[in-house]
C-alpha cells in the first residue's frame, strides 16, 4: 500500500465533473479519482476548515463512530473494476479490526474529518494510470505531466 494524501480538487477540462487528486506522500504517484459535486464539496469544505452549522452527513458518521467508541484506523482504494474504483474504511471497534465496503469519495472524507491516513494498493495506481491512457490516448508521461503541473489556482473553489 502507498500512503497519499488529498492534493486538491478541480475539474475535467471535458465534463466539468470534479476530480479529487490524490498524490503519494513521496509525490512520485498521483491518482485522480472523478466523483460526484456534492462529495467533492465536502472534501473542499473540509480541506478549507469551513465551519458548517449543522454536521453534515460524513461529519455525522464521524460522530457516529467516535461515541461507538469506534476509530478509523485507515482508509484503503483497493481496486479499480470496470472504471469503478472500491475503497474500505479500516475501523477498531472493541478491540477488533473491521473493513466498511465504501465509495472512495466517501472514504476520504471520512479520513480527512478522523485525521485518518490515506492508502492507495500500488495495482491500482498502475491500473488506473492504463485507464486514464486507454481513455485519453495519451502517454504515460503527458498524463503525469498534467496532474503534477497542476498550481493551486487551478484547482476551483466549490460552491458552499
């Protein structure tokens, strides 16, 4: 496994659908992942310290967690199956180590609000980068040339 962390937030050029980046703690793997606006935004709220209200949803699972005396050990992007990528959060409840079946967009808000690490399985980053190549005919070398010249003024604020 490769621990990552969130680089950001922008958005295909193409679609307009958000794409959170994730980027290996030794910066050499970058991993974009392309989810939905309101997951993205949750991320961004949340990588902005945004002060909400009310709690949202995954900051009500957190809360959830945390009074059942759970803690989020690590969350883990496993696979990638037919351009779908699988994620589990890795909990201890009780002494017991159990895995939660989970978007990864999900699985990563939930690390960020539990300061929780990031892993990503080296098969899937190697998989995802031949997906991206197969989808855009382009090189290996321009795919990871775009996602690592990628400047924070590139990356979009979310609408709140």
């Amino acid at each position: 496994m490769i621990e990552v962390f969130v680089q950001g937030i922008t958005l295909d050029p193409i679609t307009n659908m958000p794409i959170v980046v994730l980027k290996s703690k030794e910066g050499k793997d970058i991993l974009p992942i392309w989810i939905g606006v309101f997951e993205a935004n949750a991320i961004a709220m949340e990588l902005e310290n945004v002060e909400r209200p009310r709690p949202m949803t995954h900051d009500l699972i957190g809360s959830l967690l945390c009074n059942l005396g759970a803690s989020v050990d690590y969350i883990v992007i496993h696979t990638l199956k037919d351009n779908t990528y699988y994620a589990d959060i890795v909990l201890t409840i009780n002494g017991e180590q159990i895995r939660i079946d989970s978007r990864p967009s999900d699985a990563i808000n939930i690390a960020l609000r539990s300061n929780a690490p990031i892993y990503v399985e080296e098969q899937v980053l190697k998989a995802s980068l031949e997906d991206v190549e197969e989808k855009t005919k382009m090189e290996e070398d321009e795919i990871k040339e775009w996602l690592e010249s990628l400047k924070p003024e590139d990356f979009k604020k979310l609408e709140h």
